[in-house]
C-alpha cells in the first residue's frame, strides 16, 4: 500500500487543476555518481565497465561537476519552475531502478541504478508520483523492483505500471487533490520500448504493466479496469512507455491513443521512451502527448542522434477541468541539461524547440508559440 501524500490544493475544490508532467527521469548510471550516496560504479556494457565514465565524458563537454553534488541539484531550474507553476500532482517517469541490487539483468547491455539513500533527490523536487512502466525499472532483476518500490513508498511516493505482482502494477497511483477531484495514474510498457515479454507482472511474480501490442482489446480492457477504479470527479492519466527515437506518430499508436479517450474514458495521454519531444495532439478536448523527450539523462558528451538535439527538453504544465477532464491551457518550460543538471534554455535554443513542435504539433492539429517570458503555449482550434 502507497504511503499517504497531499498535493498543494488538499481541501480545496478548484475549477481547475495545473499538473506538471514530464518524459524520462533517468537518474542512474553517471548521475548516480555525482549524487551523496553513489552505487557500485560497475556495468556490463560492452564499450564501458564503470558508470564514471559517463561524468568523465560530462566534464570532458562542459566543465566539471564538482561531486557531491547537493540532493537538489539535478533539478536546477526547474525547482523555480515548479514553484512558479504551481503544479498540484508532479508525474515522472522514473526510468531507473532505485537498489543496492547487485543482480543485473542479464543479456541486456544497459543497466540504470540509483542508490536507495538518494531518494531525497526526487523528495527536493516534491515528485507526488513515479511512472515504473519502462525498460530500465527490472534492470537489477525482481529484488531491485521490490527495493525500488519500498523506498519510494518509503518516502510517499506513488507508484504506477510496476509492481509486486499483476495486481499492483495494474492499479493506479492515486493522488488526492480535493475532496471532490482525484488523479488516476496508469503506467504502461509497451513491448516497441524495448521491454521484454519476461518482465511482465504476472499473479505470482512482480514486473511491470506489460503490453505486447496497441490493439482495441487492450483498450477494451484498460476501460474496464478504469470504470472499476473511477469515481465521479476523478480525472484519468494514462502514462505509457512506448517507441524511441524519431517524430513521426505511426497511425496506429494515434488510433490507439485516440481509443484511449473514446472508449476507456481517459482524460491525459502522456507518452515517453522517445529522447527528444514529439508531436501533442488535442482530440476531443484532450490532450495527447505522444512522446515527452528525456528531462535528464547521462547521455551529455555521447556522440550520435545530434539531429534531434537531445540535451534540449520541455516542463509539460497542462491545466485541465476539475469537472470535465478537458484541456485548457498547455505550457511548455524549455530545458537545457547541462553538467548533468537541469537549466531554462537559451533564447536561441528555445526558439529552436518552439520551431521543431510547431513543426510536429502541426501534423496533428495543433501549433506551439512562444511567448515573452520564453515559455511555449500549445494553440489549437
């Protein structure tokens, strides 16, 4: 059972309802390293056999880090963002085994882990709920997944899209933000991301929420699962994992997105796995973002995919309808990772991300602007 946490609104009934939303959190591997309570450098990659490579490739770009760094760190910026935003539910994906587990995952290449004891990093920047439902959270097998969702709950924070067994990771992470609205978070995997059939929850052992394909069935499902769960007022998040690299929105993923929201009832589709921003869709009222880029990774220094400009990242604030669900405003804060930490973009880069999501967002119906104070605001009709 989820440790007890009330956002900012508790008590209050507002007509609206601003969340702060956002694509991959990976903070494993080089960022572990910086933090107060590093984890056993090793990995098992093929080219790299200690994650302080990647803070030496870090510096070797920008300058050095200085490690320790402070448990608040990483966020840099966007700790002011969030105070000046004012979100009520803060939603990551959480793409990174928090474990002391030494059992990695074997025939796979990259394993993510971060320390139990820094925790506190995610806590400094209030994070309300983790998104499990990717293809790192098992890299230190079934005992890293177990530790990792002690010591979330441990710190009050929810989970959704992994768990101890299928139950678990089928259930939402529930957030209270009044006493008549409620956010329901479902976390899911789909195969495309790179999640393997093994790491599906099942009865008897823990994973995640696994899906092998975007069909109507699973749809079919995942409304009854929600008709089950929602009350009058509850507004519905489904978070999933799925794709990588590149813009184009294959017809398929679309239909299903828009199966989503026709006929499971979902209010925010809120897409990860893919590096770099995708195109944003507005269908029926609701927001669809099909794929929010990495907000901080250890990728800096690392040649390769230089197109898509991967260090640049988006903040996602949608404000919705306590009543209805609906979209009303959707800001976008552009990012810069710098020195493995978080910092607003340049005039000049912003300008780019605005260029490149009007770009995309005018595939689907909608155009992106930016407005004095360097922020993005998604237009739609």
């Amino acid at each position: 059972m989820n440790s007890p946490q009330s956002p900012d609104v508790a008590g209050q009934n507002p007509p609206t309802v601003t969340l702060f939303v956002c694509g991959d959190v990976m903070m494993g591997r080089g960022i572990d390293q910086i933090l107060p309570h590093a984890s056993d450098p090793q990995l098992f990659e093929p080219l790299v056999s200690s994650a302080r490579e990647y803070v030496k490739l870090a510096e070797s770009l920008n300058g050095p880090i200085g490690a320790p760094v402070s448990l608040d760190y990483i966020w840099g910026d966007a700790l002011g963002e969030l105070k000046r935003l004012r979100p009520v539910a803060r939603i990551v994906n959480l793409e990174t085994a928090v474990t002391a587990s030494r059992d990695a995952w074997p025939d796979k290449d990259i394993h993510y882990r971060m320390h139990p004891a820094n925790v506190p990093c995610l806590t400094a920047a209030r994070i309300d709920c983790c998104v499990l439902a990717n293809n790192h959270v098992l890299d230190w097998g079934r005992v890293g997944l177990e530790e990792t969702l002690v010591a979330l709950h441990e710190a009050a924070i929810r989970t959704a899209g992994a768990g101890r067994d299928e139950k678990e990771a089928l259930s939402p992470a529930v957030l209270t933000v009044s006493p008549t609205t409620r956010i329901l978070v479902y976390g899911f995997a789909v195969q495309s991301s790179g999640v393997p059939r093994e790491w599906r929850a099942t009865a008897a052992r823990p994973g995640v929420a696994w899906i092998e394909r975007l069909s109507p069935e699973v749809v079919e499902e995942m409304g009854r699962r929600i008709s089950r769960d929602r009350r009058p007022g509850d507004i519905v998040i489904a978070s999933l994992h799925c794709g990588n690299w590149g813009y184009p929105v294959a017809r398929g993923a679309r239909e299903f997105a828009h199966r989503l929201i026709d006929t499971a009832g979902v209010d925010l589709v809120h897409g990860h796995s893919s590096h770099h921003p995708r195109g944003i869709e507005v269908y029926q009222r609701k927001a669809i973002l099909y794929g929010c880029g990495d907000l901080l990774n250890d990728y800096e220094g690392i040649a390769g995919h230089d197109a898509f400009r991967g260090e640049l990242a988006l903040m996602y604030f949608p404000t919705l309808s306590a009543d209805t669900g609906d979209v009303l405003e959707l800001t976008m804060v552009p990012t810069h990772t710098r020195r493995f930490r978080i910092n607003r973009a340049s005039t000049e880069d912003a300008q780019w991300l605005q260029r490149r999501m009007d770009r995309e967002c005018a595939k689907l119906g909608a155009h992106v602007t930016q407005v004095p104070d360097g922020t993005l605001e998604l237009q739609w009709e």
